[in-house]
C-alpha cells in the first residue's frame, strides 16, 4: 500500500546540565570554580532522499528522539554536543504542525533539510557564575530542554501520469498490466483508496511514473466520495490519463462519464481543465465497446476536437503499447513537474518571544496567609536553575530584591515568616537586614 500521511513526534535533545564542581589541587584545600558547561542536545533534521517514494517507513516507527547533550565536565571541560538525528524523507514531503497545522516546509529537492525540532543549549556551569563576591559558587545551570511537536508529513504523489476516472472502469487494472504494481482489483467501486505508483517502462529505455488514484464520482470536489483526498493527488501529475468504460457497464453512458469527471476536476482546480489529458478507451474487448467508441468520438469532437483518443483493453492487451509510447511523447513535450511548486524555503520559524515589560513584570495574590508570585521572568529562571544549593537560592533572591517583589509583598503586609511561593518553591519571608545577598 502507498502511504502518503503520516503523523510523527519529534524532539529534540535536552542541553547538558552544567556541572558543579571545584579544583583540587596539592596544597589548594578549596580550588576555585572547576564546572564546565553541558553540550548542546542533538536536532532532529529531515532530509530529503530521492531513493525513497514513500511515507512507508514512518508506519512502523513514529517517534524520533535526539540525544541530549552530555554534562559539563570537571576541569572546567565542556560537555559533548549530541549529534544530530538525520530521519530521510521523500521528495514531496511536506511538513506541517500538528498544533497550528503551519506548514513547516516543503521538501521537494535532493539534500533539502530542515530542522523540525532543535536540540536544547547546554546549561552553564560553576565556572560561569563566579564573581569576585562569590568566587566558588555552588551553583549550575540544567540544560535546556530539547524542542517537541507533532508533525503531520503529506506526501504528495510525484507521478508523472495520474490515471482518473469512475470507479470499477479499469484504472487499477490497467496499472497492473504496464507496471510491477500491484493494485487491488475489483469488481465494485472503490476498490482502491489510496494512491498507488508504478513505474512504467515504455520498452524503448524510457520510463515514466503513473499513479493510480481512487475512483472520482459527482460531488468529489465538495469532498464526496474520496473527494479531496484524491483530486489534492491529482493536482501534481504532468499528463491525466483519463479512462472512460466503453463496455457501458452498469447502463452507463461514456461520454457523460466524461463530461461529469472533467467538471469535477474542473470546480476542485479550475487549472487541472487546462492540465493535458488523453483519454483512455478501456474495455475495448466487450461486445458493445465499439458502437460505444463510435458514439463517443462523434461527441467528444462537438465539443473538444483535439482530445486524442486511444482504445484498449486492459484485460487483452490491446491498444496498450501503443499508449505507453503515446504518453512517452507527450510527456517529452511538457516540461518537467510544472505542477509542483518550487522549493517554498522553511516557513519562518516563530519565535515567542514576551516583550520586556511583560518579561520583567510580575503579581501578587494571596491564599491564605500564603502569598503567590507570579511571574514569566522568575519561573522561567526557576527552571533553569539548579536550586539546590545556596549560591542558586540567593541568586533568586536578589532577583526578588531588583525587581521590587521584596517592596511590593512587604507593602501588602509580609513580615517574617509569611509563607511565599512561586512557582513549586516555597519558602519564608525574612525581613530587611537579615537579607544579605
Ligand atoms: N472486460 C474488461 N474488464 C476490465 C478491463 N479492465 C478492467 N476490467 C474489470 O473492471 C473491474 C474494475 O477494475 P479496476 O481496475 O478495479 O477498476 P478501478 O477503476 O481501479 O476501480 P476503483 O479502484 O474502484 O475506482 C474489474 O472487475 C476488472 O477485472 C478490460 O479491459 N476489459
Ligand atoms: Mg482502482
């Protein structure tokens, strides 16, 4: 079966933590700050491989996780930077979010990348924090968390022929006969629901890729059917094959079966009227067939006197080669994928980033006797540090102190000892001079 969607996971590796750690050196009882950064974690990367026609591979394996960065090091040594994850994908692929459903990017050449998730920086380490006032800190950094998301991969079939038609009028059939596919056949409609590919070789060294697409019935542009998901197909393909039943099964009318699916085409993507089509007369070898064909020809001339005809049979053989070599031709004639875009570059990445007001700000609400902090700057701090160690916990403090959360809880009634929290820390309010950080 071809696949042509398929949604993964993606993260990238969390930076390294950074270390802390001090000299310790012959006749130096106390070194000074010895704790080297952690690396950076790895990005997930999608790269475009021209061997791969398929989304095939992403049924069975859909998560796809970065290494993380490896810890800083003693010695002042920076940790190893993860190494990237290379996940190949088809020509075609395009790459959505899975939240904002933005397209992401849209791969269509050899060697085309495109970060989906960065890895996370490393964090800093001991060596980082010294000052003179505090030469040998206890305190690091926790290495930035790896980016993650849900993308929805959608391949768009790069067939060079797409064959459409009704349903049950032999397109399946006729691609089993000119390819090494091997698509579903039968007797009632929609028997094929997905796409499928085969690689027709001509005979005379030249070769061409022809899709076989689910049945289109009246309606299929509103969705009807299999609708949209088929005509999206449709769009990419540089010649239609349109086959057309001549045995007149089931009391139909051909050259209405014509007109009905070239309307749809029509109203999904006004461009696909002036996509170049050949008709494909199939089921020649039915008795009715050639009264049939007669009477198409004599419509179809009313209306479109150019539309090349070819009567086949599918189930005989006949007429076929001579269509290979037919659509060989034309396809020399029109230029290469006109219908796929060129390489849209990565959609831009957003960045969100809190303008500084809101960044520096913050509010105070009370539960109970505790009072509550809240504030973007301080949490996300929060996060990055370590806050394990005293250095951490005074650092956060005189974050407190210059942005005037000190001020603000003491106006509102904090004395020593009220509770405060921010975030999952919780610790006491001390008054005024006992405050040395
Ligand atoms: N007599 C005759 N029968 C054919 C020929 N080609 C296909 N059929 C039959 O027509 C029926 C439908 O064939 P499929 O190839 O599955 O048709 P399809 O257009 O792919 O149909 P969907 O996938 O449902 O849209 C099957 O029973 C085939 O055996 C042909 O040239 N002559
Ligand atoms: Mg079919």
């Amino acid at each position: 079966m071809f696949v042509d969607k398929a949604k993964i996971y993606v993260k990238g590796g969390d930076g390294g933590d950074g270390l802390v750690a001090f000299r310790r050196e012959k006749y130096v009882p106390e070194g000074g700050p010895a704790g080297g950064d952690g690396g950076k974690g790895g990005d997930v990367i999608f790269r475009v491989d021209e061997g791969l026609r398929t989304l095939m591979d992403f049924r069975y394996q859909r998560h796809f996780k970065a290494q993380r960065g490896e810890k800083g090091r003693n010695k002042s040594q920076h940790g190893a930077n993860a190494e990237n994850m290379i996940v190949r994908v088809p020509p075609g692929t395009v790459v959505i979010d899975d939240d904002s459903q933005e397209v992401l990017a849209d791969l269509t050449r050899h060697g085309q990348q495109v970060v989906v998730a960065r890895g996370g920086r490393g964090g800093r380490g001991n060596i980082r924090f010294a000052t003179p006032n505090n030469p040998a800190p206890e305190l690091a950094e926790h290495g930035e968390e790896g980016e993650e998301r849900w993308v929805v991969l959608e391949l768009k079939v790069m067939a060079d022929v797409g064959l459409v038609g009704f349903p049950s009028v032999g397109k399946s059939t006729l691609l089993s006969v000119v390819s090494a596919a091997k698509p579903k056949i039968g007797a009632y409609h929609f028997t094929t629901i997905t796409p499928n590919l085969g690689v027709v070789e001509v005979g005379d060294g030249r070769s061409f890729v022809m899709a076989d697409l689910p049945g289109l019935i009246e309606g299929a542009h509103e969705g009807v059917g299999l609708g949209h998901e088929f005509l999206r197909h449709v769009e990419r393909t540089r010649l239609i094959v349109h086959v057309v039943d001549m045995a007149g099964s089931e009391g139909r009318d051909p050259f209405e079966d014509w007109q009905k699916i070239n309307d749809e085409l029509r109203q999904y993507n006004a461009d696909l009227e002036k996509r170049p089509q050949i008709v494909a007369a199939n089921k020649m070898d039915m008795p009715e067939a050639a009264e049939h064909l007669t009477k198409f020809r004599e419509e179809v001339t009313k209306v479109r006197g150019d539309l090349e005809i070819l009567p086949i049979s599918s189930l005989t053989r006949q007429g076929i080669q001579e269509l290979l070599y037919r659509v060989s031709d034309l396809l020399e004639q029109i230029p290469e994928a006109p219908a796929i875009e060129e390489v849209t570059e990565l959609a831009e990445r957003k960045i969100y980033k809190l303008d500084k007001t809101e960044d520096e700000g913050f509010t105070i609400r009370r539960e109970n006797e505790t009072f509550v902090v809240e504030s973007v700057k301080i949490e996300r701090m929060m996060k990055r540090m370590q806050l394990n160690s005293h250095d951490a916990i005074l650092k956060l403090a005189r974050t407190l102190r210059h942005m005037g959360v000190d001020d603000e809880l003491r106006k509102r009634g904090a004395k020593d000892g009220t509770p405060v929290r921010i975030g999952d820390f919780e610790f006491e309010f001390v008054e005024g001079s006992s405050y040395y950080y």
